[in-house]
C-alpha cells in the first residue's frame, strides 16, 4: 500500500518556530552593533525538495523528495535607507545536492530586505525577496521527475525571513530557495523548491 506523502506544513512549522525560540537565548549572548548596520554577511543552509510549486510548499499543501541540498552564501549590503527600514544586497550562494540529484549549483543574486517591523526591538526581523541566475552543473534528475524536464540554466528567486537579537551578530534563516523558467525565459520546463533553515552571521 501507498503511503501519503509527507507534508511539510505543521512539522516544518513547528520546527522553525522551535529553532528561532531555542537559538534566541544564545543569540542574545552575542555583543556588538545589529547585524543590519553590518555590511558582509555569511549564511549556511540545509533544506529538502517539495513535490509542487512554491505557493503549495509555503502553504503546507506539497510532499517531500527524496532529494536536498546544503548551501553557503555570502552577502554584501551595497545600499540602506537613512532610516534603516530597508536595504539592497548582493549575494553569491553555492549549493551542493544529495539524495535523487547529486551535482552542484551555483546562483548570484540581487535581494531586497525590509527591516522594520513593531516588535524589532525585541527581535530583530527582517524579511527579503532575491532574485538573479542560477546554474547546475547538470541537469537536476529531481526536477526532471517533478516537471518532466529541466535545464543547467534557470532562474533562481529566493524568499526568506530571518529572526535574531537586536544587538547580536547572528540570526537564524529561514528560506525559500527556488528555481524555475522564469515563465519560459529560460526554457518551457524545469524547476524545484526547497524549504530550508540555517544561521547568518554578520560581520
């Protein structure tokens, strides 16, 4: 018999709400100016793929693949409003996968990030959209049974909310992390998204 595939909504959930809690306490231990008046910062992060579009993995609705990635980034704060509610980035991420699909990928990306939120004084939130290519050094095999095919070459567009202390240098992550034609600009097939959590640190 079949077993229904497993859906990333109230365990996903419940586990990045249960990250952010447990790391505050030593997050808050972390002396120094806020992370957001920092210029470089470097991520790392894990996720899985989801069996369906973007809106059906943020949602809770898509299934797991056997298929996942784990990626460091770096990324550089070229612009920021006077009033620091909002900034622009640069990043450069590399990702390596395991499970159906084993290659590497590798992504550059411009990102918007608002900072201003009624509880930043007790949690510093920032939450951000990025966009830029992505490539693969092979076909991704996980996107081809997803979508039925893809390509090296696509689009990469990221959506992330990080959580931290006001004065720390560190925040906990949790992105996003998409793939796709870019409705047909890169091709007609192919793409995947995986939900992923991690840690940033700003220095």
């Amino acid at each position: 018999m079949e077993r229904p595939p497993l859906r990333p909504s109230a365990g996903l959930a419940g586990l990045a709400l249960a990250c952010g809690i447990g790391l505050m306490p030593a997050l808050a231990g972390a002396a120094g100016p806020a992370g957001k008046d920092k210029d470089l910062a470097l991520s790392v992060y894990a996720g899985r793929l989801t069996d369906s579009d973007w809106q059906d993995s943020l949602t809770g609705q898509a299934g797991w693949v056997d298929a996942g990635l784990v990626a460091g980034a770096l990324g550089w704060t070229f612009r920021r409003a006077e009033n620091r509610a909002w900034s622009l980035e640069l990043e450069g991420n590399v990702a390596k996968h395991f499970g159906d699909q084993d290659h590497w990928e590798f992504n550059a990306l411009v990102t918007g990030r608002w900072h201003r939120f009624p509880w930043s004084e007790a949690v510093a939130t920032s939450v951000a959209f990025g966009l830029g290519p992505s490539y693969a050094t092979e076909v991704p095999k996980a996107e081809i049974a997803i979508d039925g095919d893809s390509s090296r070459l696509l689009l990469y567009w990221q959506l992330e909310l990080t959580l931290g202390p006001p004065k720390g240098d560190w925040a906990a992550m949790f992105r996003l992390h998409h793939r796709s034609t870019g409705y047909g600009v890169f091709g007609d097939d192919g793409g995947g998204n995986t939900l992923a959590a991690g840690l940033r640190y700003y220095f």
